[in-house]
C-alpha cells in the first residue's frame, strides 16, 4: 500500500486509524510525505517563547520531520518504508505539476498498490492538489487498483464529497506522543499540537478516518 500525504501530522491525523488497521493486518506499507513542513504559523507564533529565538524554516522542518517519522513508527509503518518525496514543496505552495510528476514516480515504482490520499474535497490547497492528481490518475487510467481519499475529519460536515467510509482504531495518546509533547533537547517541539490542538482533542474523542474510493478507468 502507497499513502501519500501533504505534511507532517497528515497521517496521524487524516489517515491514523487506516494506518493502524493495515499495519496490523500485516500489510506493507509505504508512507510518502509530499511538503517540507516549513510553513507553519508556529515558527513565529509559538517557537520564540519555547525556545529563546526564531526558527529557520529549514530547522522547524526538521523537527517536523523527526515528530513525522516517530509517528510513522508508533502507527506501525517500518522505517525503511518511510520516504520524502523528491522534490519536497514548500507548503501552501504545491503546483500540480510537480505533484503530478513525484506521484507518477511513486506509483511507477509500486504499481501493484493501493493507493491513498488525502481528498482534493479539502480546504487546505497542498491536500486538495495531492488528492486532485491522484483522482485525475485513477479517472485517466494510470492507476491499476482502487484507490482511497481520506477526507480530514474537520472538512466532512463542510465540503462536498462522494458518500464516505468510516474506519475506525485505538488511536490515543501513544500515537499522538510526537506531535503532542515536548523535549526541546531531543529535538522534539510538538509543533503538531501547537498548530492545530483541537483537532488532535477531536481525534481522542473520535479516532476514525473517513474516505472514499477512487475507482480506476476500464475499458
């Protein structure tokens, strides 16, 4: 299986019980995170108070990135599974042609798996790239296999979309570690609860994922 997401926290957050329930049926798992994480309100916001001083945009990346791969690990996707995509996009700053071109890459390189997505039916413009290029695959033939597009819990009762599937799993406070605490000498800020804490309280009181699929072309 190939799941693509936009940013750090994407996975946990819009595809975290998918995640669980497919590395515990012993499925392999691929996890390809698409943006740099270098974008986030927190750099300016919150960092300074935590930190004595302004991140660059390169380092608070890089933290996201470490929070990212430890939450790929605690949701069960192996380590050598756990990829950047080449080139990376800043964020809010997907161009669809670039995203075209890494996916067609990905999907090329495991052309036998499922593959997931966020959904284009999304408010955030990095997601609804993402999601709009991989339906476009699957409704243009270049994608073997029924896909799935995960709708973010917080646009489901917002924006239209295809009826969905609810999916369901033990997703607490274990999962949520990266994102959630802090060890600024371990190289851990939390940027994840620090940018969007209520979703992640809304993911405690209701951990399931919701998706639909993306049949591909025949005939």
């Amino acid at each position: 299986m190939l799941a693509l997401v936009p940013h750090q926290d994407d996975e946990l957050l819009i595809m975290g019980a998918a995640l669980r329930n497919a590395t515990a049926a012993g499925r392999e798992v691929h996890l390809v995170l698409f943006g740099l994480g270098d974008g986030t309100a927190v750099r300016r916001r919150d960092m300074p108070a935590l930190l004595g001083r302004e991140p660059s945009p390169e380092e608070i990346g890089r933290v996201r990135d470490r929070e990212f791969s430890m939450s790929a690990h605690l949701l069960g996707v192996e380590r050598a599974h756990v990829h950047a995509a080449t080139p990376r996009q800043r964020e809010k700053s997907f161009t669809r042609d670039t995203t075209h071109e890494v996916v067609t890459g990905w999907v090329q390189r495991l052309p036998d798996a499922e593959v997931w997505v966020v959904s284009e039916h999304d408010e955030n413009p990095d997601h609804s790239v993402l999601g709009a290029v991989v339906a476009d695959l699957a409704a243009n033939g270049g994608l073997r296999h029924p896909a799935r597009a995960f709708v973010a819990p917080w646009c489901r009762d917002r924006l239209p979309h295809p009826p969905l599937e609810r999916e369901t799993a033990d997703i607490g406070y274990r999962e949520q570690y990266p994102y959630r605490y802090t060890d600024v000498a371990a190289g851990q800020w939390g940027v994840g609860l620090r940018s969007v804490r209520g979703y992640f309280d809304a993911q405690l009181d209701d951990p399931a994922c919701w998706s639909h699929r993306l049949e591909p072309a025949t005939g």
